[in-house]
C-alpha cells in the first residue's frame, strides 16, 4: 500500500490561512455592503423625517406669531368705544406687521365693514374671498387654503387668512362680525424652497384632503398626492425608490411632505464604496499573501525548536539551551517563557526546601521563648523568697500562675489555639510579672466574645507584653498603663498590646519595622511575624505604631479561623 503523504507545517499554514483569508475576505465583503446599505438607507430616512420635522416646526412658528397677533388685536377691539378707534387701531397693526396684508372686519352676511391694507381697495367691490363662512363655525382660530386676494386695486397677493368670529364690538356696528387677517403665504411657506434633500429631494405641503397647499415646484402641482393622505406621520417607503416622511403642523390643518430618492442617497454611495473596497480588498489580499509566507516561515523553525527543547525537560528536567534570536516577538515570547517557566520550577522547588527548613527553625525559637531559663530562674528566686518570708499565698498564686502559664505554653504541640486561651497566658505572665515589678504599672484585658473561639498562633501575645514591660516601661516609669485587646475589625482579627511608656522615635520604629521583613535569626517579635505570616500569608503580621513620650502600640492582624479545616480553605 501506498503511505499516505504528509504535508509541512508551512505548507498546512499556508493553504489553512489562504483558505481562511479568502473566505472571511468574501463574507466581510457581502455582510459590509449589507450593512453599509441598511445603514445609509436608515441614514437617508432619518434625515428625511428630520427635515419635514424642521420645516412643520418652523412653520409652526409662523403661524403662532399670527395667532398670536390675531389674539392681540381682538382684545384691543374689545376695548375701542367707538368705529374711529377701530379703523386706527387696524391701520396700526398693519403698518406694524410687514408680513400682513390686511385685517379685515366683516358682516354677518359677508359684506366689508372695515378693510385696512397697504393699498386701495377696488371701488366695485362685491367679494371677498378671505370671507369663509365655515371658518368661524368652530369660534377657534382658523387657517384657510391659499388663494388670490383680488379686492385691491393693481395689487392681487397670494394670501393665507386666518379668522375668528368676534362679538363683543358688535356694539358698534349693531351686527354680528367676523375678524380676519391675510397673510403673505410666502412668509410662512417660503421656508419650504429652501428645503433640499440631495440633489433631487424636495419639500411640500398638502392639506388633510391631499390637496397641495403650497410646492416649491410648478411641475409638483399636476402631481397627485392623494394616497399620502392615508399614511400617518413618520417615515414610508412606498417602493418607488423614495423615501416619503410626513409631519403635521401643529396649530393648521396642514401637513409637511418630504421626498428622498434612494437612489441618489444610497445607491451611489454604495457604488463608491464598493470600487474602494474591492481595491483595498485586492491590496489586502496580495499583502496578506505575502504575510503568510513570511510568517509562517519564520515561525516554524523557532516551533520544531521549542518542541525538542520541551521533549529534552521533559525526560530529564534539564533547562534547555538558549538558541538563537528570534525576529518574531511570539516566538520569542514562547521560548523565553518556556525557559523562565523551567527555572521557575527549580526555584520553587528550592523555595519550598527553604521554607521547610525556616518552618523547623520558627518551631524550635518557639519551643525556647516557651523555657525561658532568666525568666524561669527569675521566677523560681521570686517564689522562693516568698516562702523564706512566710508569703505562702502570694507563693501559691504565683506556683499556679506559672503551671498555667507553661500550660498553655505546650499545649500538646497545637502551634494555633483560641485567642481566649491566648490572652489567658498573657494574663498569668502578668500575674508572675506583677510580683516583681509591684505597682510600677497595671494592666486590663478587653475581648469580645465573638473572637474568643477563634485561633492565633499561641505564645504570640507574651513577647509583646515583655518588650512593652522592659523597654516600654523600664526602670523609669510609675503609673503604666497596659491594655491588651483582641477584636474583629474589616474582617480580621486584630490583637494590640497597648502602653502610655517611653514609646520611641521614628528612626528607631523604622529600624523596628525593617527586622521584622529581613531574612536571618532573632527571637521575640520577628519570631511571631514569621509564624504569623507563615501561617496566614504575607499580608498579616505585626504592625508598629509609636510617639516618643507617649507610647507604642504593636498590632498583630491574623484572619478570622475557626478550625483548621478553614484554615485549609
């Protein structure tokens, strides 16, 4: 039979990563132009829909002002005494505003009563057109449709008018009457011309009947618009290739009409961007081309590398030599980290031997602050002496205070106990103490209950208490002060010796604080940083705080442990 052949890794790269390359190239190609037109087809119906919102917005405007003029005239009338004051008051108001024609007070049958413009009226005047009955039907404020003001002479204006029926000055004329005031529909539509969507895109507006009110082109009035009447305000797209947007004018029975042509927004567009991408794509690809090869060349050789050098550790944990540099950064990344992995692992292994060893060492300090000889000769002398005084009780007292004392201190081998049975050692210390030091200071213990059956490492608290009685106190001092605490502050279980001694200086704290952390021998409160950390970690231990004439405070922070067993979690 025939071997199946194989292939290099550089060969497999390649073909993988051409195969790959041509297939994302074509499906970014197809998703891209998608989404490229969604999203200009989105573009184009939110910026059509944004202008016939502008524009009926503007519109709005003008039409407000008029209601508003219109209001502001009907409550003057109200208040004129006489037909003179009417006619100047309408002669003013229009004078004032550049935009109106005219005002006009009419008849219940339709005929002029008062008619103030810019011009001269016709003298064979028998209509109005501005006059229609159904506009004060509803006695609100309406517009009517745009129409010729034929009624002055050698003036004929497209007009806007907008009306009310007025009865209050009916006084005067003994008549119902209706108030009108036409307005040059150019003032309010004009905005409507300036409006361009594109090259081809258009405004107009169109009345609640879809009749056009008012286009900015000759040609869109022979258009029909009648089915825009049947779609709600938005956006439409009635598959004609345009957008359609529609906007009420609030206040008018009008509506605002935008046209957009796909085409011309989208389509073109998408043609431009369609050239680009396909040069940029054949750039990229012959780019691409050219990257596989270099890269996959350069890779492999450093991989069948890096795969002896793992199968060398691997059979005799041997750390492999360094070849040559590498110009790719991956490459080297994996074999430096390779290497520093495989030193890393000797280190640790060297580390743990070490912390085994400084585990025994702490394990025997421990067992020598527990038989202190000065302090049991000490202690002997003191108890002896008693007896030869006749002080049997304060002996006695003094026999159990040290029998509790190494009690505790041996605790069948445990290295943590309770804090309760902790501060119970530190308390018969200092009964021993006091027997020898007499009233040179007093102390007090305070612990809350919800730490007592929690563990710290035992004879942890003994240490402090001595360094605070010898160099705290001294020889010196009268009226000391100890307090020794253990409470749960953040989560953690804080114990603090406490004194109001001779405290020290803050090169002395830092010299403290910097022998607490260095490597090498020592006994008192290093030895209880070291097994502090070497139980808990690194970020508990002890902590100095210190004012010369003031006092110290050591704090030691373990975590909460109830068992070992959580201690192990």
């Amino acid at each position: 039979m025939r071997r199946a052949r194989s292939i290099t890794l550089l060969q497999f790269l390649v073909i993988a990563l051409c195969i790959v390359t041509v297939s994302v190239t074509a499906v970014t190609y197809i998703i891209s132009t998608n989404v490229y037109r969604v999203s200009l087809t989105k573009a184009a119906s939110l910026d059509t829909l944004r202008i016939s919102e502008q524009t009926a917005h503007t519109i709005e405007i003008y039409a407000r002002e008029a209601k508003d003029n219109l209001k502001l005239l009907e409550k003057e009338l109200q208040q004129t005494q006489n037909r003179n004051e009417v006619i100047e008051y309408i002669h003013s108001m229009v004078s004032i505003q550049r935009n109106t024609v005219s005002i006009t007070i009419y008849g219940a049958d339709g005929s002029i009563l008062e008619c103030s413009a810019g011009t001269m009226l016709k003298g064979n005047v028998t209509s109005d057109p501005s006059f229609m009955p159904e506009m004060f039907e509803k006695n609100s404020y309406e517009f009517s449709a745009p129409h010729l003001q034929n009624i002055f002479r050698n003036y004929n204006p497209w007009v806007v008018t907008i009306g009310n029926r007025l009865l209050l000055i009916r006084n005067i004329y003994n008549q119902k009457v209706y108030l009108t005031m036409d307005i040059r529909i150019f003032s309010i539509l004009s905005h409507v011309d300036s409006v361009r969507i594109g090259q081809l895109g258009y405004c107009f507006i169109i009345d609640a009947n879809g009749k056009i009110i008012y286009h900015p082109s000759s040609d869109g009035e022979l258009n029909d618009y009648a089915y825009v009447c049947s779609l709600p305000d938005g956006v439409h797209m009635p598959g004609d290739g345009t957008v359609v947007a529609l906007k009420a004018i609030e206040g008018t029975p009008w509506r605002v009409v935008s046209v957009s042509y796909i085409e011309e927004l989208v389509d073109e567009k998408l043609d431009d961007m369609h050239k680009d991408m396909l040069l940029g794509v054949s750039v990229c690809l012959v780019l691409v081309f050219v990257g596989i090869y270099l890269f996959t060349k350069l890779m492999a050789d450093p991989l069948k590398e890096l795969a002896q050098n793992m199968q060398t550790f691997d059979l005799n944990a041997e750390l492999p030599e360094q070849g040559k540099k590498r110009f790719i950064w991956e490459a080297k990344v994996l074999t430096e980290s390779f290497s520093n992995m495989a030193e890393r692992i000797k280190m640790l292994v060297e580390k743990v031997k070490e912390e085994e060893t400084i585990h025994r060492k702490a394990e025997l300090k421990s067992l020598q602050s527990q038989i202190n000889p000065h302090f049991l000769y000490n202690t002997l002398d003191s108890i002896m002496w008693m007896c030869e005084h006749s002080e049997m009780q304060a002996a006695v007292k003094m026999i159990g205070a040290l029998a509790r004392f190494f009690r505790i201190s041996l605790s069948r081998g445990a290295e943590l106990i309770p804090i309760e049975m902790e501060m119970e050692h530190a308390k018969n210390y200092l009964i021993i103490q006091s027997f020898r030091y007499g009233d040179d200071f007093t102390y007090r213990f305070e612990m809350s209950d919800d730490v007592s059956f929690c563990l710290c490492n035992k004879i942890c608290l003994q240490p402090l208490i001595e360094n605070s009685i010898i160099h705290g106190f001294g020889e010196y001092c009268d009226e000391g002060e100890m307090v020794i605490s253990a409470l749960e502050e953040d989560g953690n279980i804080v114990l603090r010796v406490t004194d109001n001694g001779v405290g020290m200086t803050a090169e002395k704290k830092e010299e403290i604080e910097k022998n607490l952390t260095e490597s090498g021998s020592g006994f008192g409160l290093k030895n209880v940083n070291d097994r502090v950390r070497f139980f808990f970690g690194p970020q508990y231990g002890i902590s100095v705080d210190s004012e010369q004439d003031v006092g110290t405070t050591v704090t030691i922070t373990i975590p909460k442990v109830t068992s070992y067993k959580s201690l192990d979690t």
